[in-house]
C-alpha cells in the first residue's frame, strides 16, 4: 500500500453512454447497442492528515454521507481492500448532466473506484472494476443494469448482454437534455405493468427492440449510419409506444430530424431526460445544436470515444 506523502494525488476520469439501441428491452434479456461518450467524470483523490474525515467537493464541499455514489465506493474498497475510511479528500468535476438518462452515476462511480484504488496501489482488472461499480449502482438505487458501469469502464460500443465490443469509427452525436427529471426505477416498473397487463402486445414490441439491435449492430459495422439512423427513429417509436416519451422529448427529437440529424431517438429510460441524435457532419451537429438551444434545451455535441476509465496525469 502506498502510505501517506507518497503520493501526493492521483486523478481518474469515466465517461457517460448513450444508446444506440434497445434499452427497456435490455431488461427483458433482448440485445442493445451502447457507446462511450466524450463527456467525462474527473474523480481526484488528495492526501489530507491521516485523522482527517473524507470529504467530497463535487463541486461544493459536502460530506461523503451526502454523496452516496462515492460513500458506497468508499465502503465497499474498505471492506474488500482494507483502505481507510478517512485521511483523503475527494473532488468531483463533471461535464454529465445528473439523472438525464446518460449515465453520469456510472460514471462517478467507476472513476472514484478507479482514483481511490490507485490511490492505495490497489491493481484491479477492468472487470472487477465494472462489476463492484455495478454493485455499487444496485447498493444506491436499489436496482441497475450493468451496462452503464461496462461503457464506463470499457469505453467504446459494445452489444449487450455478450459484452461484444463492435469495432466501429468515431461517430458525432448532439445529445439534448429536456432538464425533466426522471426516475429509472419508476420508468422500469411502468414498462413492467404494461408488459405483464398486455403481454401479447408488449411482448412482440420488445422483440422488435432486439431485433432493431440485431440490424443496428450490422449497418453500424458496415458504416451504413443512414440506414442506423432510420432504426433510431423506429426504436424511438417504439420506445413512445411505451409510454417513456414526454412532449419535450417528443419535440427534440423531431427538431433534431428536422435539422439534418440521420436519426434520433430517447436515450436511457426516459419520461425526460435526454434525447440523442446521430449526426452526418460537424456542421449539421451544429445546426441539431442550434435548433436544440431554440426549445429550450441543455445541449451537448459529443463523439463517441474508446476511452473508457483511465488515469489522469
Ligand atoms: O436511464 P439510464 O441511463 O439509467 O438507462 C436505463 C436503461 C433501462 O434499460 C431503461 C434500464 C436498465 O436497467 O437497463
């Protein structure tokens, strides 16, 4: 274990996903598509006095009580590792829009489990990694899939459930946050009472969800982002059929088309959050963004990324 004074600080960073295809029917074991994206979790870990609480600065400065993504990071490498509960400080600094369906406590909890265990010399494969954020997101919220905290990890675009990573070029998204909070748990449980009350109707709905993943990761690997983005729009179709899609959403989405996106669609649970659309260009990225702003929106024109959880210097 590296002691006190040894190291000074050490800095790590996770990012947040979107959807290409298939969640809520993710649930369901039907196949969906994620990526990484290039907005980002810094997550540092700073010597404090050996006695000295943990505090968290995420970005102002509150207890570890009050931050129970990193609390439960912190309980859960103490346990296993034996790391001390205090004698460190931790700051927070983040571009993810919190509870918007784009995975920003995924995020947060990889990149303080990736700072806190290098911080102690810890050596954790990228696995385990994932696995204890997916335990810490299930410890918080009660109940997760582990999708976000493997994108997180990972980075990239991978199939779920196989975890196939698909070897794809860079693609420019504009994401619009609606700024309508929304609640995974009630959204699943909404979903899970249409489908146990109409299961013959929902039931085929959900295969079409995976199927749209099985077509999607095809013309995604063959580059054939038009066709991906005519799938993006019936998944969002289907995802209004049940019942996640809000008016906001509803009006980005065809602002998005309108102003030259390939496709766009909800992305996370819904019922608020964000939408994402797929872009062709830079410029049309820009116009989406502008027309986006016009409603009323957060914006944010990213790219997908490879880099998953890494170490900052
Ligand atoms: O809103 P998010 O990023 O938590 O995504 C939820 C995705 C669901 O498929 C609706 C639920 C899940 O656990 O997969």
């Amino acid at each position: 274990m590296i002691g006190y004074g040894e190291l000074d600080m050490v800095c790590a960073s996770a990012p947040a996903k979107v959807y290409f295809f298939g969640e809520h029917s993710v649930v369901y074991g039907k196949p969906a598509i994620a990526a990484a994206i290039s907005l980002r979790t810094n997550v540092t870990v700073h010597s404090a006095p050996p006695s000295s609480h943990i505090y968290v600065n995420a970005p102002k400065r509150t207890s570890l009580e009050r931050t129970p993504y990193v609390r439960e990071v912190v309980m859960m490498l103490s346990k296993q590792y034996d790391i001390p509960t205090s004698g460190y400080w931790i700051d927070v600094q983040s571009e993810i829009p919190k509870a918007a369906g784009i995975g920003s406590s995924a995020a947060l909890t990889v990149a303080t489990i990736g700072a806190i265990s290098s911080y102690f010399d810890i050596k954790l494969e990228p696995v385990e990694i994932a696995s204890m954020g997916h335990a810490v997101e299930r410890a918080v919220q009660g109940s997760a899939s582990p999708t976000d905290t493997w994108i997180s990890t990972f980075g990239g675009v991978y199939r779920i459930p196989e975890r196939r990573r698909l070897s794809i070029s860079e693609f420019i998204f504009v994401i619009g946050d609606t700024q309508e909070t929304s609640s995974t748990k009630k959204l699943v449980g909404a979903v899970k009472t249409l489908k146990d009350n109409y299961p013959s109707i929902i039931g085929p709905l959900m295969d079409a969800m995976g199927a749209l993943s099985d077509y999607g990761e095809t013309l995604l690997v063959n580059g054939k982002l038009e066709e991906v983005g005519k799938l993006m729009n019936l998944n969002n179709s289907l995802l209004e059929s049940l019942g996640v899609g809000t008016d906001a959403l509803h009006k980005f989405v065809s602002v998005a088309i309108s102003a030259g996106a390939l496709g766009a669609k909800i992305t996370g649970a819904g019922g608020g959050g964000c939408m994402v659309a797929l872009s062709p260009s830079k410029d049309v990225a820009k116009n989406i963004a502008n027309a986006l702003e016009k409603c009323g929106g957060e914006v944010y024109v990213v790219k997908s990324t490879d880099i998953g959880l890494r170490l900052e210097v």
